[in-house]
C-alpha cells in the first residue's frame, strides 16, 4: 500500500462523512570455518582490500576447474580448494567466482530481480500527454502533482533495465485514476493527485496521463523480447477518494446548497484563501446528499456518507476497515450488484454490467482484464491483509486462467512466463512462511531487510548471520519466497539512510544483490536519486523523479556499475537468490551459493 496522506484535519463529522575461518580446504581435508563475524561489522565501515587474495572455493568448485571472476573477466584454476585473485579495481573488495564452462541464464522467481518504478516518475516518453482531465501542475515544489512519466517513457528505458540484470519490472497501477486531488499530508499542505496510481476511478481503461492501451501493449510486447516480465500493481482494497473535479464531471455528489458560489467555474481550479489548507474544501460538500448514489454506491463500498455503511477502524477489522479514509470496497459480499451509475455513464469506461456479478468478480474480472488482453506476468497486490483470502485465491486462479487465455491466442508472442506470479504488500511481514502462501501468493514482501541492510552497506560480513537464516528458511523442506528491498515508496530510500554517501549507495548493491530470495531495486537505488520534497507527508519525497541528468552526464557512473555488475551477475546465476548458502571463510568473507549445477563463490576482501 502507497501510504496515503491522512488528508483530514476536520471535525469528527465531517471525518465521519468522508471515504471515510579459516576456510575449507582442498580434496579431503576437513572444512574450518571461524566463527560469525564481529558485531562490530555492523557499525564499523570496513576499508575494501585490492591486493591479491588467496580465496577458498570450499565445495563448489573441484580441483581443476577454471574459473573466472565475473567482475574482472581475469580467470584462474582451482589448486588444493584454492585460488588466487585481486578484486578490480572498483569492486569494492569483491570477487565474483564463476565456472568458465558455467550455463547461465536460467530464470527462477527465487533468485529474480524485480525493478519497481513509480510510471509517473521514472521517466517522460511523451510530453504531450503530461496533463489531461484539466490536471495542473502546482507551481511551488510539485509534491503531488503528475510529473509526465509514462509507459513510452518506460519502454525507451527497457534496455537500460537489461543492463542492471532486471529479470522483472513491477510498475504502479496504470488504471485511469481520480481526475482532481485531495489534500495532502497532515496539514494539506499541497495538491495531492493520484499519480501513484493507487485513487482509481476506472479500473478498465489506463490514465492518459500514463498512455494508451496501445502504449501499455508496446510495454509488455518490448518487455518480454528481452526476456523481462511485467508486473502490474493491483489494488482490491479500495478505489481512489472523491474529489470536487469527479462531483462536477461524473455529476455524484453534492455541494451544500448555495456553496458553488465559492467554487470557479471548473470546481477542481478551487484554491484556499490564506487561512486555509488544501482540506478545507471538505467544508463546501453535503456529504449527505443522496446523490451520492450516484458515485460507488452502498452495496459497493463503505465510506460512512448518505446510506453508505460506516468502516470500522482498520485496526479493529483490517478486512472491512477503511484506509486513510479510503473507501472500502465490499468484497467480501455475497449479493450481485449493478455496475456504479457514474461508470455506467462514463463513455470511455470498458466496463460493462455483468451477469450476477459480486463486487469481488467485478474487480477480478477488471483485473484479469489486463492480463487477458496484454498478457500480463505477474501482480504485485497492495494492502493484501485488507481483502479476505478467498478474494486473493480467486484473483490468482483467474489471472492464471488469462495468461493461459493469452498464450493460446498469441502462439507466436515471445511469452517469459507460463505460470502468473502474484506478491504480496503484507506490512510488516518477514522472512516467514504465513496463510497467504495458502491464499494463491507465490511470494510476500519482506519488510525487514531495509534496516538489516544498513550494515552489509558498510561491511559485507555483517550479512552473514543474515543471508543464512534467509536461504534456510527460504530453501528448506518447507520452501517459499519473499521479495526483499532496501528503499520503497512507502517507508525511505536508501539514500536517506546513506545520508547520500556515494560509497555506501554502491555497497548496497552488494548487500541487497547477494540476499537469498527474490530482491526489489526501487528505480534510483543504482544511481543515487535523491530524496525529494515531501511537505507535512514523509513518504512522498521516496518518489522523487528518477535521477537521468546525473546518469547521463556521468556523475554517478561509479555507483551504477558497480550495480550493473552485481545485477548482471545475479541474473546469471538463480542460484544467488535460490540457492544454498554456504560460509567458507570469515577472512576474507568468503562463501557459495549452489543450486544443483548451478554454482558461484562469492569473497570480499577487507584491509
């Protein structure tokens, strides 16, 4: 879940109405390995050695085999469990040991790469498609407005994403979204749009601020020639608020009488006299009125207006609870329901009146919709612990259903997947196997990572202790998947926690890159980007615009090839993410990861 601005600072009524070592030797002689490494790794930068190193392969590689360091390309045999190598020159301390004759490339979700970019911010493909449903920019620090990132944009940087090792790209729900803003942050401090993508409106058509359908078609198409699968952000939870732009043009909703007079004449264009915050045009609204069944409807969600039912406190009941005042969708209702009046009268929707239909097989069906029609690989699920299970395994079993649709209609389409992969946002979830593994969730984002990470930052063996309680739990008897990360849109970026030192930004790559499981690099992680404004809200300065002057003008060249490398090798070898975890030596810090044929040496080397 995008953590949304809490956007009421209003009485409880009006609150109320809204929605609401040593190492292993040679051939028969005896493993030693010292034990785990110093405690103070974790608060200590460690200076990276270059000099020649002698480094211990353990059982991954037997006596003979030749084998080469990934990041030099330099290539060395194998004597007495042995070899001998300098890490280059900007490796920072690391060796990266492959088998020459290795075969690589093999995909598996356990050691994939997913890039996670928020479309809005990553990058413009189209400049003429910046503003539409009379968005406007704001003028002052563009906290919530739209920014002009898109699918073409996002296509034009596919290649870019081959070269970090992406073997996935997450991106940000690409339904057309709320067309005005809410108040932003505790204070409504600025105009918050659904740029994210996380407000829809119309789940069946994308935001033209994002591209066509065509544009999305192209996305996908491109994605999957290099071998690089689609995930789409899904939300079940909730659609987007109400704002005074949606009363005026999809006519829900009412103003209290006689109020339009402080409204102009395209209501959305309201702006606070300078006692007043972005909130205080909650002030003007009759939220009352039964127009208001002309928007979602009571038999569709909860948000405490007109005959709407009231959500309990999400703490009290996460399933039926309201999020930030979101409305609430019932998707655990049993009754049919008709299609919402202003869907129905909204001319560029692709929604139509279903047969018998829940509200959760109209949202399943808007969803598998994309995958059907695109040929989607994968959800990533917002909010997973706010919808019943039962909603979560019958989105799976449907999507599965259309990508198979998909793939029989399209024998020809360069298809990486044959099996829909769904995460889950579980927050905080950990390194643990739960119900929503039971629940059609192939995997579940690992919360956890972002603040063990800090210390592998600064010196690689603190993640020792880490790396081998991931992979035993991960590839027991028992074995499941999560997706870890060190920076997301809903808590920091690791620049923050860097305080934007470019040495610790490209040791993340090492610390994040080498973690068992499936990893997330949020867009920017590999060059830096910066935080960026964020107002009275703490999390929108995570989704500053990614940081392409910079890259292009070589300014933070060391750190993105440094990610290259790591990333480029991971995607080499599954067995990174999948594979056993194996300690040879604590000085230098050397272990395997090995996955039947499939097998690397990993060893850093400090001073």
């Amino acid at each position: 879940m995008i953590t949304r601005a809490r956007h009421l600072k209003l009485s409880a009524c009006i609150a109320s109405a809204l929605i609401t070592a040593g190492c292993a030797s040679g051939p028969g002689k005896p493993a030693v390995v010292a034990g785990p490494p110093s405690a103070n790794d974790t608060n200590v930068f460690c200076e990276a050695a270059s000099a020649e190193m002698t480094i211990p392969v353990g059982s991954a590689f037997p006596d003979g085999t030749l084998v080469r360091d990934f990041y030099t390309d330099n290539t060395a045999r194998v004597i007495d469990g042995e070899v001998s190598m300098a890490p280059g020159a900007n490796a920072e301390g690391l060796v990266l040991l492959e088998s020459v004759d290795a075969k690589t490339g093999r995909f598996s979700w356990a050691g994939a790469t997913v890039y996670f970019a928020v479309t809005d911010r990553f990058a413009n493909g189209r400049t003429d498609n910046d503003l539409n449903y009379g968005r406007q920019p704001d003028g002052k620090d563009e906290i919530g407005t739209f920014h002009g990132g898109d699918f073409v944009g996002l296509t034009q940087k596919l290649d870019y994403l081959s070269e970090l090792g992406v073997s996935a790209l997450w991106i940000t729900p690409p339904f057309e979204q709320m067309h005005g803003w809410v108040g932003g942050g505790d204070r409504g401090d600025f105009q918050h749009y659904g740029y994210h993508g996380y407000y829809a409106l119309d789940f069946t058509v994308p935001d033209a601020n994002f591209g066509t359908r065509e544009e999305f078609r192209a996305l996908v198409e491109e994605a999957h020639k290099r071998g690089i699968r689609v995930l789409m952000d899904v939300v079940m939870n909730h659609p987007g608020y109400s704002t005074l732009q949606d009363m005026q043009t999809f006519g829900f909703g009412s103003l209290f009488e006689g109020f339009e007079k402080h409204l102009p004449e395209r209501w959305g264009n309201w702006q606070p006299e300078s006692w007043e915050n972005f909130h205080a045009y909650h002030a003007l609204i009759d939220y009352d009125h039964p127009d208001w069944r002309n928007w979602w409807g009571k038999d569709w969600v909860r948000a405490g207006i007109a005959d709407y039912d009231t959500p309990p406190n999400a703490s009290v009941d996460a399933q039926r609870g309201s999020l930030a005042f979101l409305p609430d969708f019932k998707t655990e209702a049993k009754q049919p329901v008709d299609l919402p009046e202003f869907l129905r009268s909204k001319a560029s929707s692709r929604s139509r009146q279903l047969e018998d239909a829940t509200v959760r097989d109209y949202l399943i069906t808007w969803l598998t919709d994309w995958v059907r029609e695109f040929g989607v690989d994968g959800f990533r699920v917002d909010t997973a612990k706010h919808v019943e299970p039962e909603a979560w395994l019958a989105l799976k079993q449907e999507a599965q259903a259309a990508l198979d649709d998909y793939r029989s209609r399209n024998p020809n389409a360069e298809l990486p997947a044959e099996e829909f992969w769904m995460v889950a946002e579980v927050f905080p979830h950990s390194v643990r196997k739960t119900a929503y593994f039971d629940a059609g969730f192939d995997a579940v984002i690992n919360f956890d990572l972002q603040e063990e990470a800090r210390a592998g930052a600064q010196c690689l063996p603190a993640m020792e202790s880490i790396y081998s309680d991931y992979a035993s739990k991960l590839h027991g008897d028992d074995d499941f998947n999560v997706l870890s990360y060190i920076s997301s849109h809903d808590t920091k970026l690791f620049s923050q926690v860097a305080g934007n030192d470019p040495a610790l930004q490209k040791r993340a790559a090492a610390a994040l890159m080498l973690t068992p499981g499936a990893v997330q690099v949020f867009y920017g992680d590999e060059s830096g980007r910066a935080f960026g404004p964020t107002s009275s809200d703490p999390h929108q300065g995570t989704r500053s615009d990614m940081n392409w002057n910079a890259i292009e003008n070589g300014e933070v060249s060391g750190i993105l090839e440094h990610w290259q490398k790591l990333g480029q090798f991971r995607e080499r070898h599954p067995a990174i993410g999948a594979g056993e975890h194996r300690l040879i030596s604590q000085q230098p810090y050397v272990f395997s990861r090995t996955n039947g044929d499939d097998r690397v040496v990993i060893a850093f080397g400090r001073k």
